[in-house]
C-alpha cells in the first residue's frame, strides 16, 4: 500500500490538470482537446469507486452537464461519429450534476430516436463481410450470433447525416460486396442512400466518386431512368486523357490515414469503375462487343 | 422510410421555437431579422394547437409593416417579398388583414409592373408576381424564358443544373402551381437530399417546398423531412454548428447560421402539412 500522502499528490496534481483541460475545452472545443476529456473521464468512471477522486469526478460531471444543456454535445456528435462514445460518457456522466436535468438530454435522445446516433453500420457491414468471404475461404470466423439486419434501414439512414468522405462511398461498396455474395439472404436493398450520394457527387463535380457510385447503383443497388442518362453524361464530359486516371477524390485530407495513403489506389478504382460503368449503363459497348462475336 | 410521428413538431416545441425566434429579434434592429421571425413564428400559429397566437402577431405584422413604410429608402432595405407575401396570407386565411403589409404589397405589386420583360421572367419575380395575383393585388406574371422553360420541361438535366438555376426552377415551378409528374417529383427530392448533405438548406427547402406543394409524396421526401425536423435543437432553434471551425469574429450564429435554418424548417412543415395527402400518411 502507498503513502495517503502520494496518492493524495497525485489526485491533486491530476485535478488540477484536468481543470486546466476542461477550461481549455470548454473556451475553444477542438477533436484534439476532447480526445483529451474523453481520455480523462475513461478513467474517472473506471476509478469512481476509489475515494479521493470525488472533486475530479465532480468537476468532470459539471462540465458535462454544461456541454450537454448548451449543446456542444450534440453538436459534437452530429460532426463526427468517431467522438461517439466519448460524447456518450461524458452525457452519462452530466446526470451526476448537481443541475442536471432529464431535458438536457432530449436532443440526443431525438437523433437516436431517429437512427442519427447510436448504431454504427460500418462494423457491422465489415464484420458480415468479412464473414462472407472468410467462409468461402473455409473460415469460420463467425463467433457469434450476429443477428439478422435489415440492410436497407442500415445504409439508407445515412442519408440524413450532413457529411462528406470517403467513408460513405466505402459504406455503399461494402454493402454491393456483401449483396453480390450473400444477395440471396437479404429482403431489402438499400435504394436512397446509393442514388443520393450519386446526386451528391454529380452535383459536387466530384468525378472520382461519379463512376464508382454510378456503377455500383446499376450493378448492386438500382438506376433508373433518368439518373441513369445524367449519370452517363456526366461519365463522358469526365474521361480522363488517355494514359491518365481520374483524378483523387475532393476531400480526402479529412478522412483516415488508412485511406489517405490510398490515394493511387482510389484513382486507379475510379478509372476502373468508369469502364465499367461505360461497358453497363450505355448499351452501345456491349452491342458493339457482341456484333462482333456474332460475326 | 423513417417514422416520422416522434419528430413532427409538438404544440410544446412549436412554442419553443416561436419563442427563440421572438428572443431573436428582440436583440436585433435589423428589419430583415424582424420579418424573417415574424414569418416563421406565422407559420408556427397556423398550425394545429396554435389557436389564438395569430391575434398577436397581426399587430406585430401592422407595426413591421410601418416601420417599413416609414424606412428612408424601403425598397434598399433587402428584404424578400416573399417573406411580407406570405405573412400577410398566413394571417389573411386565419381572418386577420395587416393593413401595412397590405399597403406594402401594393407597393410591390405596382413597382413590378414597371419592369421590363427580362426582370419580370426571373423566378423570383413571377413568383411574386404569382402570390400576389393569388392574393388579389394588381400584378401580372410573365412567361419564363426559353432557356428556363427548356430546362423546366427536361427533369433529366436538374442533376447537373447549378444551385443557381435550381433555386430559380423552384420558384417557376411554384409560379406555375402545376402538378409535377412522379419523376420529375422524385428528383427534386433526391437532388434536396444530396443537397442537404452538403448542408445547403436554403436550396433544399426551395425544392421541397414545391415537391411538397405540387408533387407526390415519396421515400425521398419524407428523408429529407426527416433530415431537416432531426436539426431541431432544446431551445427550439434548428441547425448544427461545426464547433471544430473557428467562427469569423464578430459573427452571430443565431443570426446568421440558426435563424434562417429554423425559418427554412418551420416553413416547409408548414407547407407539408397544408398539402399533405390525408389518404398517404408520410410513414406509409
């Protein structure tokens, strides 16, 4: 056992510290200095049980309950999914406040209410992914009940989150993967969120994205008539200089480091996906490629 | 499709926001802050479990409407008619008749007509030109050019079509109060969904406000309502902050970020209730 005194030491030290870090949070909120709180209120509501943490936990709790009744929280999780769960313990730790009320909460209970928050699609649509093509590969690697989903519901509610990265598109592939080995065992396809974020990258001129999502809506999803035709026009005002691939995609510096130092990769998909795309939405190549295996 | 019955707006939130937008323009003297609020908490009132709130907001109508009328230079103030075109008929059909508001309009009606042909082919002005008629002020709503016209009558081409043009197709299309044909309804609701990803909320209502008024209900539609009713906030404003940007010194974000977002959301569950289908309902 340690000296009271020791311990008492550092408690203090760790209390003042963390004062320091919750007024600098609270003055200018950055993804850096909430990572901090995050990491501080981890272990807060590990150690809740050890006395001579009590002024630390309170402070904690206090600055919680402020961020949550002014928003901040909200605001926080609204912009980026990764600050969830540090978002999600710091609301739980407001309700030990002295001023906390059930109204403070109300907001972010309304986003999980409508799909926004709480249930992130990426793990799961990884985990059966991974699981599909372990399988044919004779691993099982599938420990685990993991439920029947509704895909559809899954990938469609993403439609209602303002963002922008290279997330979304790998989201939409993920799931075409998942379609095309295990489309048999899914009743509903996602159909909104594919052809909106098609949209989106058409109207953002983002003609990395066009061809990888155009593709994927006819190949996996749906296209119908007439964002077919604008799909296809768009492809062809867009081809690359021969010998040259599409360009990266705009916005990618926000993204992960795993995706960032893709970069070749994602441009060499893209040109790919355009000749796919090419090859399926126009009729005139396949025509043409069986013209001449006809004659 | 989402379930909407959680997020549509309750009597006690309705009065939540009318009341963030009164604390709005009670903090501001801008006359554009003024109409903008008053607009919307309008719109609030005409809802169902809002009986009575008009009564108070006919007066404020008279006295904006004066203050108004009584600026140095009233048609350098920048206001949109719209907003004073659609106060007076919120109030008109709920049996109220703002007099200054009525003399504005006039004022409006009569300046439009001295136009020339180019003005009065813009979408905002034959959509003016359009309310007012409706409301029975003397103006007159041109045809739209060809160009427009074109691009009115080929839904494929709203895809690629810049923000710009959207925004003034919407309001010919709104001028015009024809139906849109299925289609032509479900693009606009997936162009107001890939917009409202890039949170350009203005655009996005634009169109909704005519799928809603002159199409038929979808999946699409009924996300984006959704996506909007979801930026509701405690206070009663809407809207989400990046509080990882560094906001300009000197902005106020109530003003120029949360109060044309709430404005823009109120209006358009306003417009969606008046012509939603009681044979569809929006979960259907």
């Amino acid at each position: 056992m340690q000296s009271t005194e020791l311990i008492s030491q550092l408690f203090s030290t760790c209390f003042a510290e963390s004062l320091r870090l919750l007024e600098g949070f609270e003055a200018a909120p950055t993804s850096a200095s909430l990572f901090d709180v995050g990491a501080v209120a981890e272990m807060v509501v590990l150690g809740e049980a050890i006395p001579g943490s009590e002024l630390l936990q309170q402070a904690i709790c206090d600055a919680a309950a402020r961020w949550l009744r002014s928003g901040i929280l909200e605001d926080l999780c609204m912009l980026r999914m990764e600050v969830l769960s540090h978002a999600a313990l710091l609301a739980y730790l407001a309700r030990r406040a002295t001023d906390y009320s059930a109204a403070d909460i109300a907001v972010i209970k309304r986003l999980c209410t409508g799909r926004l928050l709480g249930r992130s699609e990426m793990p799961v649509l990884t985990q059966q992914l991974t699981a599909a093509y372990f399988a044919r590969c004779g691993i099982d690697s599938d420990f685990g009940d993991m439920g029947s989903r509704d895909l559809a519901r899954i990938i469609d509610k993403r439609i209602l989150r303002a963002r922008s990265d290279e997330y979304d598109v790998m989201a939409v592939l993920l799931c075409a993967q998942l379609l095309q080995l295990e489309g048999h065992l899914i009743c509903s396809r996602p159909t909104r969120y594919p052809r909106a974020l098609l949209v989106q990258a058409i109207r953002t001129d983002n003609s990395n994205w066009v061809p990888v999502l155009a593709y994927a809506c006819a190949h996996s999803f749906s296209l119908d008539e007439p964002l077919r035709g604008a799909a296809l026009k768009y492809l062809l005002r867009n081809l690359p200089q021969p010998g040259e691939l599409l360009p990266p995609p705009a916005g990618a510096g926000i993204d992960s480091e795993y995706i960032v130092q893709a970069g070749r990769g994602l441009r060499i998909r893209s040109t790919l996906a355009l000749a796919f795309a090419l090859c399926t939405l126009g009729d005139t190549y396949v025509e043409a490629r069986a013209s001449v295996a006809i004659g | 499709m989402l379930k909407l019955e959680p997020l549509l707006l309750s009597a006690d939130e309705a009065a939540a926001t009318s009341s963030y937008l009164r604390s709005l323009q009670e903090r501001s003297s801008s006359l554009l802050v003024a109409a903008q609020s008053l607009f919307a908490r309008c719109c609030l009132a005409a809802g169902p479990g809002s009986p009575g709130m008009l009564g108070e907001l006919g007066a404020e109508a008279d006295a904006l409407g004066q203050r108004i009328l009584h600026a140095p230079q009233p048609d350098q103030l920048g206001l949109d008619p719209v907003l004073l075109i659609e106060i007076y008929r919120l109030l008109k059909d709920g049996g109220i008749e703002p007099a200054a508001i009525g003399a504005l309009l006039e004022r409006v009606g009569a300046e439009l007509l001295t136009q020339d042909e180019r003005i009065q082919a813009m979408g905002r002005v034959r959509y003016i030109a359009s309310q007012l008629t409706c409301l029975g002020f003397s103006a007159r709503a041109a045809k739209p050019t060809k160009e427009m016209a074109l691009l009115m009558r080929s839904p494929e081409n709203w895809f690629s079509a810049t923000a710009a043009d959207l925004a003034e197709l919407a309001d010919h299309l709104v001028a015009d109060r024809r139906r849109l044909e299925r289609d032509a309804s479900q693009i606009l609701a997936l162009i107001a969904l890939a917009e409202l990803r890039n949170y350009r909320v203005d655009l996005s209502c634009s169109l909704l406000r005519a799928v809603f008024q002159l199409g038929e209900p979808s999946a699409e539609a009924a996300d984006a309502l959704s996506f909007i009713a979801l930026q509701r906030r405690r206070d009663g404003r809407y809207g989400f902050s990046n509080q990882f940007v560094e906001s300009s010194a000197g902005a106020d974000e109530h003003l120029e970020l949360f109060l044309p977002l709430t404005v823009n959301a109120v209006w358009l569950f306003h417009v969606e209730a008046t012509y939603r289908s009681p044979l569809q309902p929006l979960n259907a």
